[in-house]
C-alpha cells in the first residue's frame, strides 16, 4: 500500500504586498479504476477529487480533479501577501478520507 504523503512549500516570511508562489503536492498513486494488478484484478477507482487551500480560514484556492490527473497531483497557485497568518491545504478522497497540510508565514 502507498503512503499518501501532503507536502506544501510556502514562505515562512513575506513583505507586505509581495506576490507568492504556493505549491502543493500529495504523493497518491490516483487509481482510475481501469487498471489491473498482477492476478488480473482491476484495482478500484480511488483518486484525490478535490483540493483546497484556505488562509487563515479564508478559502484563497480550490480545484477539482478527475481521473486523467496523474499521480502525485500537483498544484502552485499565486498568493499576494497581505498579513501574517497560516495555510491550511486540504486533499480529499474519493469515499470522503481527508489529508490536510499546515504552514505558517509571518508578513512584515
């Protein structure tokens, strides 16, 4: 079984007004549902079929995926810098399972 593993990548510092890039990654092998495993069995569909990122509560980006997304989806977003605060990254499953991510960025 594969480790789903979020990973993020957000400044920990910033100057006011200062425009980011954010990146997100899962490691998740994005099952279709149209392959098989070696005994011939097709392996069920279960991918990640949402995203979200919000900010200090605030949802600043979301996407949905469907099955032609590649494993290990990844995602980088603009972000404009305005106060100190803190992501949360938010990956769901298909069949509800939720994967998050945190990081806090002090704005001065």
């Amino acid at each position: 079984m594969t480790k789903i593993k979020p990973r993020v990548k957000v400044p920990s510092k910033a100057s006011v007004g200062e425009m980011l890039e954010i990146k997100a990654l899962i490691s998740h092998p994005m099952h279709t549902g149209r392959a098989k495993d070696k005994q011939g069995n097709k392996i069920p569909r279960k991918i990640i079929n949402k995203f979200s990122a919000s900010f200090d509560g605030q949802d600043v980006f979301s996407a949905n995926f469907e099955p032609a997304v590649s494993a290990n989806p990844y995602i980088a977003f603009p972000f404009k810098a305005t106060k100190s605060g803190e992501f949360k990254f938010t990956w769901v499953e298909d069949g509800g399972a939720e994967f998050t991510a945190t990081k806090t960025m002090t704005v001065s």
